[in-house]
C-alpha cells in the first residue's frame, strides 16, 4: 500500500488559528496564564449538532484558541509550524487562510497583521521547502464594508508565489449575514487577479450554493459538499469549473454527516466536479491533511488511482505557478508509477 505522506498534494482549506499544534496552544494558554475548555487540549475530534447551538459551541472554542495569539512571534510561530507539519504530509503547496482583524490589535492594525503573516509565509516556504501562500477571509459575521476593506488590503499583496495574496475567502456560519452584500468585496479582489475562495454548501444546502455562486462567482468552493444533494446544481458547479475543496473531517465534526463514509465524496468526484481535500481546522477536528486522504481511502473505497486524482485536482485548483504544478503532477505520477 503506497504511503499517502509521500504523495504530493496542495493544501487549499486550512484556516491560520485552527493550523495550531494542540502543543503550541497549551504552551501559549499557559504563558498567557489562560485557562482553556478541555475540549481544545484532549486531542479528541470536535463533536457538534449541525445547528445553530453546535456552531456556537465551534465558534466559541475557536475564539478561545484564537485569544492567545497575541503577539508577533506568536503569528510567525503558526505559520512555520503549519508549513512544516503540511511538509512531513506531502504538500508542495500550501494556501493558508487568514482573517487578519483578529490579531491587528496586538501588532498594530490590519496591514502589519497581514504583512507579518506574508513574511512568515516567505520565510517558512525557504525552509521546509513548501510554497506557502495566504488567503484573505472576511467574516459573514461583521459588516459587507469590512470585507471591502480586506478585499483592498489583499489587493495590495496580490501575487502568486511564497508570501504573497492569492485569493479573497468569506467564512464563518454560512446562515448569517446576505450573500448579495459581500459580492463588491469579491468584485475588488477579482480585480486584482486574486482567486475567488468563499466557503459554502457545508451547513447549509444546494440553494446556499447557487446563491454563492451566482453572487461570488467563485473560482473554488470551500466545502461545497452539499452540492451532491441536488445534481442540477452539481452540474452547474463542474460546468462552471468550480473546484470544490472537500473536508471529510470538519463535516463529521459539525454534525453535517453522522459519519465519514457518509460524505458524499464519490457523487461529487464521479459527476466530474475537480476535489480538493482540506483539513480545515485540524486544532478543534483532530486530524491533518493525509487524514483526510485516508479516509477517502479506507473508508470510502478509493483506489491509490482515486486518490492520485484528488491529489491532481488540489495542484490544479491551487495558485501556483505553471512550473510549480507541472513539478507536483510529476511527482504524483511518480508516487502512482509501479514499483
């Protein structure tokens, strides 16, 4: 059985805080004197109903892990730690996610915030030899005039490579705030050339899919795994060339499958839709990025064929370079070549 640490792959849905180590965070909670839920240290995957009281729950942990995060170092920390961990996984790519407005009040203001994460991004991709790129994500719980505001500010960073912008996200409970009133933020940052990334269709079903897809026009689709539920509208997803960035994990954990052989990772995949797995917040979900690779493997039948494709699919859903996905395709073709 080939090893799925080995095979090359881009990391498209990984959010900054949720990167944590569980390590890092109770060493941080400790010097920051902050008594943390047990919840966030036991190692156990995160268990909620798919409801407004389980995202509660979700969130209010999240926001405690994110309250130690309260310095410079700290954010340089995440992102070298993340990038290495993603490295001893197989990734030649990493887009990590960020809302900066969380940690601006400790480094002064959204810009040193982004541009500390940008640098780390630089310095970790130079030593574990991973591209790390950074996504910018604005929150359906603030006002549609932030997100403009962030959409400007990852604008100004817009690239592809190591430590540079590559794409504008909208995260957080997809049944609050209008869609509609986030898409001038997406129109900014389509602008700049920055890969469209909200998430969508994980809470909520097909209807909240058509609704993100004719507002946002998004290049790839976080989650988007209830799209399987209606094929009218999985068809439009692959007639769109939308990828879908799949994360077996987080939909178990928030309560939307019972269990992970019920994500429907084989309609998505077989309707010709292009799949990107994600770990998504591997800190509250209890799993990485070659976990969610196993599952499709081990529990939902996926040949190393399968799974090569999938790992296809996140090099070319990703930002990088030409040369860059021609070097990663080559190696997933090496990793599937017989012995």
């Amino acid at each position: 059985m080939r090893d799925l640490a080995l095979l090359p792959k881009a990391h498209l849905h990984l959010h900054f805080t949720g990167s944590m180590r569980v390590s890092t965070l109770a060493e941080l909670a400790d010097a920051a004197g902050v008594r943390l839920p047990a919840a966030l240290l036991d190692g156990d995957p995160l268990r909620v109903p798919a409801n407004e009281r389980g995202w509660f729950r979700f969130q209010r942990l999240y926001d405690a892990a994110r309250s130690v995060v309260r310095s410079e170092e700290t954010m340089r920390r995440i992102v070298a730690e993340a990038a290495a961990d993603d490295a001893a996984e197989g990734s030649g790519r990493l887009e990590i996610q960020v809302d900066p407005t969380s940690y601006a009040p400790y480094v002064g203001g959204l810009t040193p915030a982004l541009e500390i994460v940008l640098d780390a991004a630089r310095r970790a991709s130079a030593a574990t030899g991973i591209e790390v790129a950074v996504i910018v994500a604005s929150s359906r719980m603030r006002h549609p005039l932030e997100a403009r505001t962030l959409a400007r500010l990852a604008a100004r960073h817009a690239g592809t490579g190591p430590g540079e912008v590559v794409g504008f996200g909208l995260s957080n409970d997809e049944r609050r705030g209008e869609t509609a009133e986030f898409a001038p933020a997406f129109a900014i940052a389509r602008r700049a050339g920055l890969a469209s990334v909200p998430h969508g269709g994980e809470l909520l079903g097909p209807a909240h899919v058509e609704d993100v897809l004719g507002h946002l026009r998004p290049d790839r689709l976080g989650h988007g795994v209830r799209s399987a539920e209606d094929p009218r509208v999985l068809d439009r997803v692959v007639s769109e060339g939308v990828a879908l960035e799949v994360c077996p994990a987080s939909n178990v954990s928030l309560g939307v499958y019972p269990e992970a052989n019920h994500v429907p990772l084989r309609t998505l995949v077989e309707a010709g839709a292009t799949v990107a797995l994600g770990a998504d917040d591997p800190l509250l979900f209890g799993s990485r990025l070659v976990h969610q690779y196993e599952t499709a493997r081990d529990v939902l039948g996926f040949s190393d064929a399968d799974v090569a494709e999938l790992a296809r699919g996140s090099i070319n859903a990703s930002r990088a370079s030409g040369g860059t996905k021609q070097t990663l395709l080559a190696g997933v073709d090496a990793w599937l070549a017989p012995a």
